[in-house]
C-alpha cells in the first residue's frame, strides 16, 4: 500500500529528488529490485546533487550488488565529501582502498573529512588506526584523543590510545589506557597483558601478577599471559630475596615454575621459555630456605643431618633442572651465548651443592662453557668476566678480566672481581684501587664493598669494615657478606643490634651446613639474652661439623663448646652446664674461662668443694697466663671465694698474691671491691698501692664510682646505708667530672632509692637522657632507668599539661617531659628489652591517672602489658615486677568497668611467691575491686587478710583506712601502730613528717566524709604542721575551714582559712586555680570588698582560657555589676564585656545550670542602667 502511494507521488511529481529517494529507499529496504532502487537514487542525485545519502546508497549497490568497486569508491567519496561526518560512507569507502591497497589515498580521505569537520569521529578513529600500523605514536595519539570524544565507550579506541602512550613511554598514560578499555571489555586479552608489562617494567611487581593472573582467567591458555606471569614472580622474587624474605621468594618461584611448565606443554619450542624455567629454577636453587632450625624442640643429630640433606636435594634437583631447562633452549636457540654462560653458572652451583670437584680434566665444565660463549661473542665484556670467575687457574682469571676491562674499561664488576684476585694474593694496596674504581663506577655492587671491608678490616679501621660490610649486605644479602658483618659487630660490641640479628637470621637459612654460621646466631641470640635459643644455636654449629666439608672450620670446636656451657649457665641450666663442661675437661678443651664457666655451675648446683678445686686449677694456670688477661681469672676467684668461703678468706688470698700481680689497673678495681666490703680495713696498703696505677680518665671515674658504693657500705648504720657519705663523695667527684654520665647515674639511682620526695625529684635533675648509651653494661642503671624511676616515684615530674591537674611540687625536671617518648624510642630500637618495657608501663599508668584513664591510652598500656606477661625474660627477672604488671593490669580493667578481669589479675598477682609485704598490695586491689562490684563480704574478707599480711608501705595503711572509713568496714586494729609512724628519736626526720601529714591528711578526708568538719579541721592543722607548706594540705584546710565558718557563723575559722590560703599560692610555683576564688569568698564575709575583688581577678587569670570553668565567668558578671555601679573608677577585666554577655558565656559553659538562666532572666527583665 505504501509502494503504491510513494509511486503515485513520483508520477505526480517526477522533478521531486526527496521523492525518488523516498522511493529508491523503500525498494532498498524491503528487498525489492535493487537495479530500481538503483535507479531511484540515480534520478534523486541528478535532480539533487548535494544528497549526501543518494550516492551513499550507489555506493552501496555498486559494491555490493554489480561488485563495481571504482564506481563504489566514487560514490562513497562524494557521500563523504558532500557529508564528511557520515560515519557509513567513509567506513564503507577506507575499507574498500584497503583491500585495493590504497593506504595513501586512504589517509588522504580521512585527513581531508578530519579537517573538513570536527565531529567526524570515524575519519579520526580511522587515521588513528593507520597511524598505529605506521608506528606515528605522537599522531596516533591525537588522533585517537579526538575519535575518543565521539566514541568514550569504544574500548578498542582506548586500548589503542593505551598502546600509542606505551611506545611513547607514557607508561602512566598507557595504564590509564589500557585500564579504561578493560572497564568496558573485561575481556580485552591485550590491554591485560601489555599494562601487566608496563607494572613488571615499572617495578610494581605485584600489580602485574595480579594482572596477569587475571588475563589468564579469560584465557588460560595464553602464552604471553603465562610467561609475563612467571616473569613477574620471578622479578617479584627476588626483590623478596633482596627483602631477606626467601620463604616468600621460595613460594613465588614454586607459583612460577607452575606457569612455566604449562607455558612449555603449549609451546615446546620456544627458547625463551625454557630459559625462563632454567632462571626460576636457578634462582629456587639459590633461595631455598633452610627450615630446620632453633625452634625445633625435638633436636637430634639425626635430625638435623636428614634436614641438611633434604635442603640440599631439593636445592640440587632445583638447579639440576635448570641445567636441563638451559641445553633445551641452546639446543632451540645455538647461537644466543648467553645460554652458554647460564649454564656455567649452573654447572658451578651443581659442583659446590655435590662437593664434588672434577679432577680428571683441567678444563671444567664451567669454564668449558663459558668459553663456548666466548666463541660465539668474543667481544662480550660480560662474557669474560664470566670466565674469570668461572675459572679456577690464577692466571687465566686475570687474563679474563683484564681483557673485559680492554674491552670496557668502565665495567664495574670487572674491577671488583680483580680487586678480590689481588685481596687473595695479599697485595692490598692494588686491591684497595681496584675496588675504589668498582664503587665509584657502580655504588649499587656489592662485592666491592664487601672487599673494602676485609681491607678496612687488615688496616685496623674497624668502623669503616663495618659501615662498608654493612652496606654490603644490605645491597646484596648473601651469607659470606652477613656472617663477615656479625664477626665485625662482634668486635665493636654491637652484636646485639636488630640489623644483625636479622642479618644472621638470614645466613643460617641459606648456610645452615656452615658450623660458624649457627654459631654466631648463638652470640647473637645471648647478646640479647635469648639464652635458650643460643644454647640450641651452639647445639646446630657442633651438629654442622659432622657434614661440613671444611675441615678447617672443625678445629674450633673447643669455642663453641665453650659458648654452649656459658649460655648454659646463664639460662640456668648449670647441671647440663656441669656435664658439658665435665666431658670438654676429659678431652682437654677446657680453657680458662671455660674454667670460670665449671667453677661458677658446680657451685650453682651445690657443689662447693668441687667449686674449689677447680678454682685452685683455675689458680694454677694464672701464672702462666699473659699480664693483660689475668684480671678476670682473679676477679673471678675472688667473687667466688666470698661466695664459697667469706670475706676472710678472700682477704687472706688478696695477701698472699704476689706482688707483681697488683701492677694493674684492673686488678686495682678488684681490691677495692673487696675492700669496700672489709669494715676492718685490712686491705688498705694494697688498695694505696695499686691506685697508682689508675691513669686513664675513664678508670679514674670508674674508681670513684666504687668509692662511693664503698661509703654507702662502709657509713650506714645497721641496715640502713650511708646515703649521705655516698652523695657527698659523687657531687665532689662530679665538680671534677662534669660530664660523667656513669657517675651522674650512679648518683641519680642513690637519691631515687632515698626516702624522701625532694630526693626523687632531684634524681631526676642529676641524669642525662643519651638513648645511645641506654643499652648500659650488666648491673648498672642507665639515665633513661634512673629518670623513668624518677618520673613513677613522683607523678609531679612528668606533670606537664596543665588541662588534667596542677602541679604543686616544686619540682621542675627538664628531662621529664621526654621520658615516655625516649622510652618508646629505646623499646622500638631494643623490642626485646624488658626492662625498658616495664619502665614504659609504668609511666604510661601514670600519664592515665593523671588523665583519668582515657579508653585509647588503657587499651594501648594493656597490649604493652601483654607482650611483657608473655616474655620469658619476665619471669625470670623475678616475680616482683610480674606483680606490678599484674596490679597494672587490674587496675586498667578497673577503670575500664571490667570488674572480673580486675579481680582475676589482682588473685594472680596475690599469688605469687613473695614476701607478705608486697601481698598485701595485691589484696589491697582486690579490696577495691570488690568494692566497685558491690560484693561487701568478699571486700571484708580481703580487708582482713591486709590486717593479717601487714606490710611496710604506708601509703598502703592509708588507702586501707580511706577504704575502712568509705564501707564502714570494722577495724581490727589501730593503723598507726601498724604504720609504725610513731615519734621515736631515730625517725625525727623529713621522712616521718611527710607519712604523718599523709596520714592526718587521710584522717581528716574521712571526717569530712562523715561530716565531722571540726575534726577534720583539727586532723588537717595537725598535717599542715607537718606538712612543710605543703599546697595540697593548706588548701584542703582552708576549705574545711570555711566549711565549719559557714555553720557556726565564726569568723575566727575564716581568718584560719585566709591564712591557709595565702600559704597556698606563696608556696605554689604558679598560681592555682580556686584558691584566689576561695580568698575572695573569704574576704568577702569578712567584710573587705577591695580584696574581694582583687581576688576574683586574680582567680580569672589563674585558669588557662580553654579551662576555665562557667563559674569563674559568671562571677566575673558580678564584678562587672558592681563596677557599672562606679564607672569612673572602672578598671578591671571584668569591664571587657557586659554583665549579660557574661551570663550567657557562663550559660555556654554550662547550659544545666538554673541559677544562671534565672539570673539572664532578671538582667534581661530589668537591666541596669
């Protein structure tokens, strides 16, 4: 019907071009006949020639139809010209010029639409392709940018854009690329893998396993996914390698080996592949960590031997493969030399895996092969060098690495190589040059750092060995250059630092069959006082020596027995340390300190008459022992005669030693240890005689260090020590000595353990924080020690934010403030250090009760608290800093509100195995938890049970009477005998009346609980007579004092409470808040309006602005009331603003108070004028 009409219309009207093609359309549509519809569009173009889609539709019927391909591309070309953003016509058009090859004509098309109109996005898109093929990158790129704004969701269009970014090496661009393409087709195989390359090629290792794992997933028969997939672990390895991590590089290999071998059945012959199978496999051979090691509890020769062999099968069967897998490639590929040389170095690692050496040919099979490589690329600098180290003849090395040098004189690893010829042939000097030239072509090589190090080393520069071994290891962490480092660090002192615990870690899990290996681990391990670890170290080095085949290495067996026994003894253990020691005696290995080590056991273990005779052995060997290291056989003697035998017969043995004997400084220290022990002095002359000898500054310091400690000894009275002798002799010491931080220290740890709390806060003034030298020498108490102890005894000292409580103390301490943050420090440098930890934890509870235990800070101490319950260092310090961990413990929970966790901490801590004095704190705690969960009879029960432990703490009697008093619980007993705080003549000191003040102080919170205020007036006189101007005491006297003015309407009270308070603030260092508010409400019943007010300014300023609290404003509206009263004489601060704004800022302060909103109101209702 349609038809019929549009042919009815083109006979009415046969001039209408619209019509025709109206007409030719219809026919072409709907399958009439193509040669009318032809027709059609034929007359439309003649009667309309600008019809674009005219000739478009020719077009179409010439190349489709008649298959006249000229007269197709005329058409389509004016269709293009006529509309240059007809997207049809010009694809129709290019795809025919390219099948007639017509490229050039084809760019012209599309440059000529591009540039005719910017919206012709297929001319763009079009020009972009032929760009790619023509490799125009630059072109290409602004092509496909402009054919991506009419086509955004193209994704060929951006993996196009994304492949022009990469061969322009904007690999940033190329990713993004790439990335958008695979957004809108996650099927895009290409954009996959080549933004896979460009991560490997950026170093993002990781990210480009991950996309290519996800290639693979589309099409898991990829080759190129599945080599860049094991190529990225490969790269992804050995970075790990780098990292020390090579059980994780292990793992990776394996994941690569796994992509390789299917890469292999796809595509057998490939030689790249198989030379990617024999890297992955050559680099396993030389990762594979040795997992056998310290924490096997079940350790037997046997044991270790069958993991040694399966460690080196598997490294074996690992590099055998990769052999196999790099004559495959030769055999595909005989003319890459490289082959070659991989080979040879596999070869190498074979030979030294085996322990097998060829001796039937001079040329071996390493060097055969890298003189194939040389056949092939004579030229190959590398390839030289390769025969160098290959080569096991002398003169053949140095031909081959002079002639790379010919060849390349800026070759780096030639001159390190050389530089090690001439290290092993004992010409230095040249060696020195050699490894200077390697490191100023290449800083990033290893090997001749690790040369510059043994020549360091031989010049006795040891630090220098070590920075320069150090930076070695760190390049490259192979076992030689780490096990070199921990014997260098050994010689510094330094062996315990964590870069060489990990340093070691590492070499015994690459070098496990090389005795010296595990045997360092073990000083390492003992260094940082993991003895049980040590001890199974030294139990692998001497395991190691039955499958070591250097037998040079097994002639020092006697040393690492000697380290066994000692590690031994220090964990403990002294009856495995007496049979080891017995059987090293038997064979004639027991050297004087393994003596020492015998001596010290058998007395451990009760055996003193052994104990002597084999120190009076031990005494015989000294006369044949050098001048310089008879000192610590002496020492050792002597320590143990006291132990063994008493103070006289030590004396008697000093007496009797020969004379040439006392002509050291060491020995002097001894003598004068003894002697400082001796009330009688019978060691005087000798001690005369040998301070001559004492020299240096740093003996001399350390002489007066051990003359104080002789005075503490020598001065007390009874128990008590002589505190003040010891002092004395260390402030005269530090006139002369200044800068001492031994003698500091010493003196900072005297006044710590005084009684007082002015000696605490002068303690804290005495030392200097040097985290350096906190890691101090067995037995003396570093700075960081002293100040931490400090900072707990006296909660003042680290008191520095005024916005949680104001200090009252007249101490300032300015290491204070940084002690927390320097024990974070130390603990991050030194994590196995108990010590510092538990100083930490014990600062950190107090920095919480000064901020009233905020929940972040609790949860950090208790995480710290964990870790150290859970350190056998812990344990064995002894039980009592396992107690404080555990009251620390309960307390957090119980400002947390986990009242059942408190109470199960403070039963632990209760029982331990300590003396009752200490229990009682434990049960004290228990008090307290109990009273917070409301359980009376069990809160009763542990009342009594610290009436029946007693203790020596009096602020432990206190806290129980504030409890006693609280729950009116019944007393069993008068506290104050329990105290033991009684006047005597011998306790008429500072000490006493600061318990008393304490405890008056006590007395008097408790009647004022109960609202007795005139006994609570008097019980806080008494503390204020006692208290020395103590703040805290005055202040709470001059409130209790105007309490009970208040009641019985008796000024003498307040005139108490005005002298009270004035104490306060001149004896405070700053001002404190409420006192000058307490003054001016004081005063002001009094009837002395001026100080009223004086006070009420004052009591503005004392407050810091964020602070302040809503009253303090309000009465600033009183003072601004009453100065509106007298605006001439007006001055004050409370003028800055008007009596309303200062409600309302009160108000703001603290909205729920009704007395202010009902003052606004009044002030609004009837201002004052």
């Amino acid at each position: 019907m349609e038809l019929e009409q549009l042919e009815k219309s083109v006979e009415a009207n046969p001039d209408d071009p619209s019509l025709q093609f109206q007409l030719g359309l219809y026919l072409w549509d709907n399958g009439g006949d193509s040669e009318k519809a032809a027709e059609r569009f034929v007359l439309s173009a003649k009667l309309n020639p600008d019809n674009a889609d005219a000739f478009k539709y020719l077009g179409h019927y010439y190349s489709r139809v008649t298959l006249d391909h000229n007269r197709a591309a005329k058409c389509y070309q004016r269709a293009v010209l006529l509309n240059p953003n007809d997207s049809e016509s010009g694809e129709a058009l290019c795809d025919l010029l390219d099948r007639q090859g017509k490229e050039i004509l084809e760019v012209a098309v599309c440059r000529d639409a591009s540039e005719k109109s910017p919206k012709a996005f297929w001319a763009f898109c079009r020009l972009g392709y032929i760009q790619l093929h023509q490799k125009k990158w630059s072109e290409a790129v602004q092509s496909l940018q402009h054919a991506i704004r009419g086509y955004p969701t193209m994704s060929d269009l951006w993996e196009a854009l994304g492949l022009a970014y990469q061969r322009l090496g904007m690999f940033t661009a190329a990713i993004k690329g790439y990335g958008r393409s695979i957004e809108l087709d996650e099927t895009k195989i290409f954009a996959l893998v080549e933004s896979a390359n460009i991560f490997l090629m950026l170093g993002s290792f990781r990210k480009g396993v991950e996309v290519f794992e996800q290639a693979l997933k589309i099409s898991p028969q990829n080759i190129s996914a599945l080599y860049g997939l094991a190529s990225g672990l490969l790269s992804w390895s050995k970075e790990c390698i780098d990292l020390g991590a090579f059980g994780w590089a292990a793992s990776l290999l394996e994941d690569a080996r796994k992509a390789t071998k299917a890469s292999t059945e796809l595509a057998s012959n490939m030689s790249s592949i198989w030379k990617l199978h024999g890297d992955i496999q050559l680099t396993y051979a030389r990762c594979f960590p040795w997992s056998g090691g310290t924490e096997n509890s079940e350790f037997t020769l046997k044991t270790f031997n069958d993991s040694i062999l399966s460690w080196r099968n598997i490294c074996y069967s690992a590099a055998l493969s990769a052999k196999s897998s790099y004559q495959r490639a030769l055999h595909l590929a005989p003319w890459q030399a490289n082959l070659y040389t991989d080979i040879a170095i596999t070869c190498d690692l074979l030979s030294r895996l085996s322990n097998e050496s060829e001796t039937s040919s001079p040329w071996k099979l390493p060097e055969k092969m890298a003189l194939g490589a040389l056949l092939l690329e004579c030229d190959n600098s590398e390839f030289w060098v390769a025969l160098g180290c290959m080569s096991d003849n002398s003169a053949l090395k140095l031909h081959a690495l002079i002639r790379a040098l010919h060849l390349d004189v800026s070759l780096a690893v030639a001159w390190a190589f050389m530089g090690q010829i001439f290290r092993e042939s004992d010409e230095m000097k040249l060696a020195k040059q050699a490894f200077d030239c390697a490191r100023s072509i290449d800083p990033t090589l290893a090997l001749p750092w690790a040369g510059s190090a043994d020549t360091y080393a031989r010049e006795s520069t040891s630090d220098e060995a070590f920075e320069s071994c150090l930076r070695a290891a760190q390049i490259s962490p192979l076992a030689e250059y780490q096990v070199v480092l921990a014997w260098l660090a050994l010689l510094q002192g330094n062996i315990s630092s964590p870069q060489i615990f990990a340093c070691i870690d590492q070499a015994v899990q690459r070098t496990p069959d090389y005795p010296e290996t595990h045997n360092l681990h073990g000083l390492v391990c003992e260094a940082r006082h993991n003895y049980h670890t040590a001890i199974a170290s030294y139990r692998l080095a001497l395991a190691a020596m039955s499958v070591c085949p250097d037998n040079s290495v097994k002639s020092h067996a006697g040393k690492i027995y000697i380290n066994l026994v000692r590690s031994l003894s220090k964990a403990g253990r002294f009856k495995e340390s007496v049979k080891e020691c017995a059987n090293l005696k038997s064979k004639g290995l027991l050297d004087a300190g393994g003596l020492q080590i015998y001596a010290f056991s058998l007395w451990k273990i009760g055996e003193n008459d052994s104990a002597l005779s084999v120190v009076r052995e031990l005494a015989g060997r000294i006369s044949t022992m050098e001048k310089n290291s008879i000192a610590f056989p002496i020492s050792f003697i002597c320590s143990l005669l006291y132990c063994i035998s008493g103070l006289d017969s030590v004396i008697t043995s000093i007496q009797k030693m020969l004379k040439n004997f006392f002509q050291s400084s060491k020995i002097s220290f001894i003598v004068s240890a003894i002697h400082s022990l001796d009330q009688s002095d019978r060691l005087q002359p000798i001690v005369a005689s040998t301070r001559s000898y004492i020299t240096s500054q740093e003996d001399i310091v350390a002489m007066h260090y051990l003359i104080a400690l002789s005075k503490l000894l020598k001065t007390g009275a009874g128990e008590f020590l002589g505190y003040e002798k010891g002092i004395a002799h260390l402030r005269k010491a530090l006139h002369m000595y200044p800068h001492s931080n031994l003698l500091r220290n010493l003196l900072g740890y005297i006044l710590l353990a005084g009684e007082g709390t002015k000696e605490v806060c002068a303690a804290s003034r005495c030392c200097i924080i040097n985290v350096s030298e906190c890691g101090n020498k067995e037995g003396l108490k570093s700075a960081l020690e002293v100040i931490g102890g400090g900072s707990v005894a006296c909660n003042v000292i680290g008191n520095t934010a005024p916005r949680f409580s104001f200090p009252t103390c007249h101490c300032q301490s300015l290491n204070a403030p940084v002690v927390v943050v320097e024990l974070q420090r130390f603990l991050h440098q030194e994590p196995w250090n108990s010590d510092v930890r538990y100083l930490l934890i014990l600062n950190l509870m107090q920095k919480a009760r000064e901020q009233r235990f905020p929940r972040q800070l609790c949860s950090a101490i208790e995480r710290l608290i964990s870790v150290a319950l859970s350190d056998e260092a812990c344990s064995k310090e002894g039980e009592y800093q396992k107690f404080q961990l555990l009251l620390c413990a309960s307390e957090i929970s119980l400002q947390k509100g986990n009242l059942a966790e408190s109470i199960d901490h403070a039963r632990k801590a209760s029982s331990l195995s300590l003396p009752p004095s200490y229990l009682f704190l434990a049960h004290l705690q228990l008090c307290r938890a109990y009273a917070a969960k409301g359980s009376t009879r069990n809160m009763q029960e542990e009342y009594r049970a610290c009436l029946e432990l007693r203790t020596d703490s009096n602020i432990g009697w206190i806290c129980l009477k504030l409890i006693e008093s609280q729950f009116d619980l019944e007393a069993d007993a008068n506290l104050l005998e329990m105290m033991s705080l009684q006047e005597s003549p011998s306790q008429k000191n500072h000490s006493w009346k600061e318990w008393m003040a304490v405890y008056s102080l006590a007395l008097g919170l408790v009647s004022f609980g109960k609202k007795d205020f005139s006994s609570a007036e008097e019980f806080l006189a008494q503390a204020c007579s006692l208290g020395d101007s103590e703040s805290c005491l005055l202040l709470c006297h001059g409130a209790v004092c105007m309490e009970v003015a208040r009641q019985s309407n008796d000024s003498h009270f307040l005139s108490l409470a005005v002298t009270s308070l004035n104490k306060v603030q001149a004896s405070s260092l700053t001002p404190l808040p409420i006192v000058y508010a307490l003054l001016a409400q004081a005063h002001g019943s009094l009837g002395s309006k001026e100080k009223w007010k004086k006070n009420l300014r004052l009591e503005w300023f004392c407050w810091p602005p964020e602070m302040r609290p809503a009253e303090v404003y309000f009465q600033m509206h009183i003072l601004a009331r009453e100065s509106e009263n007298k605006p001439v004489t007006a001055s004050g601060i409370e003028n800055c603003q008007t009596p309303e704004k200062w409600v309302l800022r009160a108000i703001h302060t603290n909205p729920s108070c009704m007395r202010y909103w009902n003052v606004l109101d009044k002030l609004v209702q009837y201002p004052i004028s």
